[in-house]
C-alpha cells in the first residue's frame, strides 16, 4: 500500500484538516529554526532515502541556508516560511514525502475562495494554455503573465516547488499543471484579483484581461470539464485484434480488481487479441501487490518483483522528537520481520511481492504498448519498471512521475511541527525492484514514442497519445519515434 494509508490518517485527524491558514499569521524565527532542526533530526531517524539519487550532499546544503536566512529575521510569515522550507524539501528528491500546512481543500492550503479561475495544461512547446476559463473565448490562448509577471520567470519559480521522485521532469510539468491555481498561491503570490495576459497562439494577439479570484468549488467545477481520461477502470476492444485495458488507479477493493483482472485477461485470449494498450495515465499507485498481479497477466517468464524493502530504524521509541510524532503501532508487530543488513540498516523481510513470481495461465502473449505520463507514479512505475527491464512492450506518452527501480513509500510517520503547526508525512520504506541499474538514476521510465498535446489538441481535448499509438500499430511500424 502506497499513499492510501495518508487519507486514512486524515480521515482520523491526525494531519490536520481546517480551513486554509492565514498567510500572513507573524512567527518567530527562532522557534522556527528549532523546527527546522526537528526535521533534519527526524528525517535522518526515519528516511530511509536520503542519498538514493546521490542528493544528500545538496540537501544538507541546503539546509544550512534556510537555516542561515532565518537567523537574519526575528519575524516571518507563515507563508514565508512554508515557502523556503519547502523550496529546501524538494532537495529530497522523494514524491511522497509530505509538507503539509492546515488546509480543507488540497493543496489550496493559503487561499481555497479567491483563487485564479482558470486551467491550463502545457503544449509541446512547454506553453501554459488556458484549457478552461468562464469566458470561453480565451480557451486555448497562451498564459503569458499574470499581474506583471511573465511566464518564463514564473514557471520555473513554480516547477522547482514541485517535491517529485528524483528528478523526474514530467511529473514535475503534471503536477504545476494538475493544480495550478493553487500553486501559484501557494509559492507565487495570494491576491484576490488577476491581471492576466493572454496571447493567442495563431494571431500573437495579447489581450489583457481582468480577472476576480473564484472559491475551491468553482474551481473544481472548471478542472472537471477538461480531461478525457476515465476514472473506471475497464477494457475496451476497439478492433477485432485491439484492447485498450483502463487502469485509473491501483485503489480499488484488492479482490474486485483480481476479478476483474481475471476477466479482462480471459476474454483478450478467448478474442485472440494481439494487441494491448494499457493505459494507467494518471494512475498514481495504490496497493502495490496490484501492480505486481497485474504483471503476471503479461509476462512472459517467472519473474521477480521485490529486492529489498530497506528502513532505518527498528525501534521509535529512540526518536529524539517522538513527543510530537505518530508512529502506526503495528510496527512494533512487525519487528519479527525486520532484519540488520551489512549497511547498518534494516531490511523489511515480509511482503507478498518478494520472492520469484509465475505468469498467470490467461497470461497475455501479445505485443503490448504502456501509455503514461508525469502522474504514473509509486506502484504504478514499479510495474512499469518491470515491465521496461523485461522488454515487455513500447511505452507512449512522457516520462513517468515515479523513478525507475527506486521509491520511498509505504507506511508513514508523522511529525507535527509545534510553531507552524504544519506536519510533515515521512514513508519508511525505501523499495528496490529486482531489476538492473540501467536507467539514468532518478529519472523516470522513458517513453519510446514521446507524445505532447499541440494547442489544438488541448483546445478539443483530444487523446493524441491513444491516437499516435492506434496509429503505429496500424502502419505495423514499431519504431522508436519521438513526435512533438
């Protein structure tokens, strides 16, 4: 189980759930420099993935100078501060971690009723395009400044807050876009009206436009008009030899999916299908041993999963902040599982997804294409990496938010942060796929036909990342190509 166990504390209020905080609330910055010291303790008690991609060196770094800029003030905002400590997070290179201030609405954690009343997606040319607004004139216009500021100076701003696995590119790009607005308030600036420039892409025509700041709901009602992906997931067949296999998410009743697995699979051999998309865009994990069951119905030959789970500690009762920590009491039933290794770490010993794995009897043995992006993630990227160390097929889309072989998941602690009153989320397992080191450390699972979404395709909402795929299996031409 991956990010799931996150809404489960949530729901008993463990990381607190309120209204967005006040942006402006005065704290001073010695009690903040002792937090800033909780989470560096912390983190070297109970992360197991602090130098995984070679970061560390750069983290603690880093450290030290948000440390050094607090002691030049007595006073900082609360927003000040949860901006520069999280620009410093990011340096951890690890998609789940969690830096949470008190909000109602995630991640609209200053602001959820006065928030830019647009969506955009980036095109191929890395342009922020309005995909939706109330004035539908402007859909598909270029965002080229917001209240003075252009684009090239706050996108980047934006992309280096984005806390992804390693250095994953594309999740960094899907999670500025998936909730922009929010962003932008949260790391750019929390004014109650915009001034926005938008440049039509055919003309270059700027047209300024005034804008008044909308509520979460509005918002919301907005993000879901644009969109094609399905939230169900399902199979599809679309030619007499084409099955499009919809897997929106790992997070499902684990029984139900197996069923449902067990079904798809039977009626592809009974179909005689030759070719299967799997499309887990958007999937962003869920139960981990779904992704490995989900393997099993396209593999090839036995095949294994898990390496090794490693954590860091064995005992929290030698936390040095337990005080202000949660720690799930089920671990101490597991110490019986948790074995010193030669590191001077730990490994996890107990998980259905070690050990040496059969392919399923309906296995699938046809050509296989993988459509992903910067939201396929956690266990969804480990059966992606499976999949791309065994050749099992082509993948189509952008680079993956989760990185290949490595991710820091599972169970969490929590820490609560006294002054802020913010809470940091740390998962304890670093998880290894048995699979070979030939991946650009840190990066995610590369596509073999790159595909991004021109202005127009934005602008109809079209899937050109199905169609592209349709395309070649049709043309029979299974080449490398990288469209743009």
């Amino acid at each position: 189980m991956k990010w799931i166990r996150l809404i489960f504390l949530i729901q008993l209020g463990w990381v607190s759930i309120s209204n967005a905080q006040t942006a402006d609330t005065s704290l001073g910055t010695s009690t903040l420099r002792e937090e800033l010291k909780m989470i560096m303790t912390t983190l070297k008690e109970t992360h197991p993935g602090m130098n995984v991609f070679g970061q560390q060196k750069e983290f603690v770094s880093n450290y030290h100078k948000v440390d050094s800029l607090l002691a030049l003030k007595d006073q900082i905002s609360n927003i000040q501060y949860y901006r520069l400590v999280n620009e410093w997070l990011v340096n951890l290179q690890d998609g789940h971690f969690k830096f949470l201030p008190q909000h109602k609405n995630y991640p609209f954690y200053f602001n959820d009723t006065n928030v830019l009343p647009l969506i955009v997606r980036f095109d191929d040319k890395g342009q922020l395009i309005v995909a939706n607004m109330e004035n539908a004139r402007y859909r598909g216009m270029i965002l080229s400044c917001i209240n003075g500021q252009k684009a090239e100076h706050f996108i980047p701003q934006l992309l280096k807050n984005m806390i992804v696995d390693g250095r994953s590119e594309a999740g960094a790009y899907s999670q500025l876009e998936q909730y922009f607005s929010a962003w932008y308030a949260d790391y750019i600036d929390n004014p109650n009206s915009f001034t926005v420039e938008l440049t039509d892409a055919e003309s270059g025509a700027v047209h300024s436009v005034n804008l008044i700041g909308i509520n979460y709901d509005k918002w919301k009602e907005l993000d879901k008009k644009v969109g094609f992906l399905s939230a169900q997931q399902a199979y599809t067949i679309i030619h007499d030899s084409i099955a499009i296999l919809r897997i929106p998410g790992f997070t499902t009743d684990k029984k139900e999916m197996r069923k449902f697995f067990e079904s798809a699979f039977t009626d592809f051999k009974e179909l005689k299908i030759k070719h299967l998309l799997i499309d887990v865009r958007g999937n962003e994990g869920g139960y981990d041993r779904l992704g490995k069951d989900l393997y099993s119905y396209i593999a090839l030959a036995d095949f294994e999963y898990y390496k090794h789970i490693e954590i860091v500690f064995k005992k929290s009762s030698k936390f040095t902040y337990k005080q202000h920590m949660w720690v799930p009491k089920y671990l101490s039933l597991l110490k019986m599982f948790i074995k010193p290794n030669d590191k001077g770490t730990y490994y996890f010993t107990k998980h259905n997804n070690f050990g040496t794995h059969k392919p399923q009897k309906n296995a699938f043995k046809g050509n296989i294409w993988f459509l992903q992006d910067g939201l396929s993630f956690s266990a969804t990227t480990e059966m992606l990496s499976r999949a791309k160390a065994d050749k099992r097929g082509q993948f189509a889309g952008t680079e993956t938010g989760g990185s290949y072989k490595y991710d820091c998941s599972g169970t969490f602690v929590f820490l609560n942060l006294p002054t802020s009153k913010f809470t940091i989320g740390i998962p304890i397992g670093e998880y290894q796929m048995a699979v070979p080191d030939d991946n650009p450390r840190g990066r995610g699972i590369m596509p073999d036909l790159k595909v991004l979404p021109t202005v127009n395709d934005i602008t109809e909402n079209k899937d050109v990342v199905l169609e592209k795929v349709l395309k070649q299996i049709e043309s029979k031409s299974l080449k490398v190509v990288d469209s743009r």
